[in-house]
C-alpha cells in the first residue's frame, strides 16, 4: 500500500510540473507576439551600410597587426608630423652632431699640416693619412680637406658651425591672430 501512494505522489508531482511549464509557455507566447514589428529600437540598428564600414574598418585593423613597419619611428605618432619647438631643436641637434665638418686648418711647428674636425660632438685632430670616423684624409688646405670613404672622393670646405634660426615669437600677433585655440 505503501508503494503505491508513493508512485501516485510522484506521477501527481510530474503532472503538476507539466501544467505549471505548459501555463508558463502560454504566458510567455502572449508576452513575444504584443511585441510589435517595427519596435521603436528599430531606428537605433545598425543598417547594411553602417555594418559594411565596421567590417571594413575591422578588415584594415587586421592588415595592420600584419604589418612590419620598416621604419624606427612609430609612423602613426602625431609627432612625425607636428613638430614643436622641442622637436625641431632636438632634430637640429642630430644633424649638428651627425655633420662632419672642417672646423679650422693649422700648421704645427714643423711645418705639418693639421685639420680640426668636429664629428659626434668632439674636435679629432687630423694630419695626412690619418683616419677620422672611416674617412681617410688624403689632403688638408687652408680652407678644405680631401678626404676618402668607401672609395670614393669627398671634399669638405671650411665652415662655421650651424646655428639654430629662432622662429618669429610675434608672428601670429602681427597677423592678427592671437595664437590662444
């Protein structure tokens, strides 16, 4: 008798359970089908067009973690481009200390030539046959050397060194212009 109350508990359970998901369904169904079909989200999608310039956008994204940049500086940095007073000094001062130039010609007390060369912000003395920096001084002048590099000829004449040209401090304020944007 036992078994059997215990077998019509279970079967009463599963039906119960039945019942509840079948109304549960129901309410559900009714809940979906009021949802009308042209919502007021629909505005807010993305359209073809829209979704074709993602992709494309995502396609270009991908093409670039693919490319090698062959250059040492980043070519996506605003800086390559707008160079403030920093940059530029500091770009002036590379190509200062990167410029192998005659600073100035002597002669020694017995008679030999010497040349001053300024080259990576030193001054190297120099006579004929001596090397500077892989360059071979063939010749030293008053107011030039001759020298050789890789076999082939160079002449570097006398020079003053660089001077850096200060930009107009006032130039947007003779225009008119206050320069404060």
């Amino acid at each position: 008798m036992q078994a059997r109350f215990v077998k019509d508990l279970a079967v009463s359970l599963i039906v119960i359970i039945i019942g509840f998901l079948a109304v549960r369904l129901v309410f559900i169904n009714r809940t979906v089908s009021s949802v009308p079909e042209n919502s007021i989200y629909s505005r807010e999608s993305v359209s073809d067009s829209l979704m074709s310039k993602i992709r494309t956008i995502e396609n270009s994204i991908q093409d670039r973690k693919m490319f090698v940049f062959s250059t040492r500086q980043d070519p996506l940095r605003q800086g390559n481009i707008i160079k403030d007073k920093a940059d530029r000094l500091q770009e002036f001062e590379d190509m200062v200390r990167n410029t192998f130039r005659l600073a100035t010609t002597a002669i020694d007390e017995l008679g030999n030539k010497i040349a001053y060369i300024e080259y990576q912000d030193a001054i190297h003395e120099a006579r004929v046959g001596d090397i500077v920096a892989g360059r071979r001084i063939l010749e030293i002048n008053d107011k030039n050397i001759r020298y050789t590099m890789g076999g082939t000829t160079y002449t570097s004449n006398l020079m003053p060194r660089p001077v850096l040209k200060d930009d107009e401090p006032n130039m947007y304020i003779k225009s008119g212009i206050s320069g404060n944007w």
